[in-house]
C-alpha cells in the first residue's frame, strides 16, 4: 500500500490592491485656535476665529420661497470688551444663539452689507459652537459697534502711462495692502472708511 502524504494547508496570499499614497504612520500635530478680538476684525477679514457674547437678536426676514422652503434670517449684537458687531444667522443658526450666550465662531467671514456696512457671517464652512458662560465673564462693549462704521469702495488711481499704480506690469504687485481694503482715506483700492 501506498503512503498517501498528507499535505499541510499553506496559507494564501490574496494579492491586496495597492492604495495610492498610503501616510505613513505619522502623527498629525494640531495646533490650537488662534481667537481674534472683534476691534480686530477689518472688510478683508477671513477665516478667523472669536469668543463673544450674544446680546441683542433681531428677525429680519422670514419669507417664503417658490419651492416651499423657508428663508429666515436674524441678526444678533456680539461683542467682547473691546467692541461689538452684528452676525447674521441664517435658518437653522437661529435656534441655536439666544440672548446672554457665550458662543465659539470657527472659520468666520465678513460680508459687506448695504453699499459698506460689516457682518460676521458664518457659511458652511464655518462653526457656531455655545460654550460655557465662564469663558466670558466681560460684558460687550456697544460704545464701539464696526456695524456702524460705513466703509466706503475706493477707485484705484491711474498713472500717465494708462497703468493702474504702483505695480509692475499686470496683477496685484506685491506689498500693498493684501486684498486691497483700507481703512484710511483715499489710495489704493478697496474699501475705506468714510469720515
């Protein structure tokens, strides 16, 4: 009789699809928020951060729309002890600010209302988190509303040659101001505040 061997189950490699660029096991380092005061904020403020307190909240529209759904929008008073500004809320952002809140903006925007008037507005990319009241223990300084201020679209001048400044050939140039806003009078383009 013949020995039959007996054969061991090796294990099967199934080739595995390749992923493209797997990380390495690296660790990402967070770095912590960087939180703006609201005297800070300017026309061409983008993407910042702050801790403020709700005061006054205001309705200003609720409306309707064509395909059945509803557009409401609120304005609250925010502000920290240096000054205060207004935020529009948008639909659901509304339930969830109240009057004497102490909230966390995340990634906030300003948008330019009414011909030259600043708002805080939070879009979807932004964050509106309510924390606890001890975060703010000062009150909201309403002497120094930047709502208030009207800030004013400023033409570029042009030079002789047709050109339109300072710079050299197209585009911006460099060095003269970012996104082109001032907050002074005359020069330059963008918006400045009117006296």
């Amino acid at each position: 009789m013949a020995e039959v061997a007996k054969a061991e189950a090796a294990p099967v490699e199934t080739p595995q699809k390749e992923t493209p660029q797997q990380p390495a096991e690296s660790k990402i380092q967070l770095t912590n928020p960087k939180f703006s005061e609201v005297e800070q904020l300017s026309p061409a403020s983008v993407g910042f951060n702050l801790i403020v307190k709700v005061g006054n909240i205001t309705p200003i529209m609720n409306r309707l729309n064509l395909d059945g759904t509803r557009l409401q929008i609120s304005e609250a008073i925010i502000g920290d002890s240096t000054a205060c500004i207004i935020l529009s809320l948008r639909n659901d952002q509304i339930t969830m600010v109240g009057t004497g809140d102490v909230l966390i903006l995340r990634n906030a925007k300003i948008d330019m209302v009414n011909n030259g008037y600043m708002r805080v507005a939070i879009d979807r990319w932004g964050l509106i988190e309510k924390v606890d009241a001890k975060q703010m223990d000062k009150e909201i300084n309403l002497e120094n509303n930047l709502s208030d201020v009207e800030y004013e679209l400023v033409k570029e001048t042009q030079n002789e040659d047709g050109g339109r400044g300072y710079g050299r050939g197209r585009g911006r140039g460099r060095g003269r101001g970012g996104r082109g806003y001032s907050r002074g009078r005359g020069g330059g383009r963008g918006y400045g505040r009117r006296y």
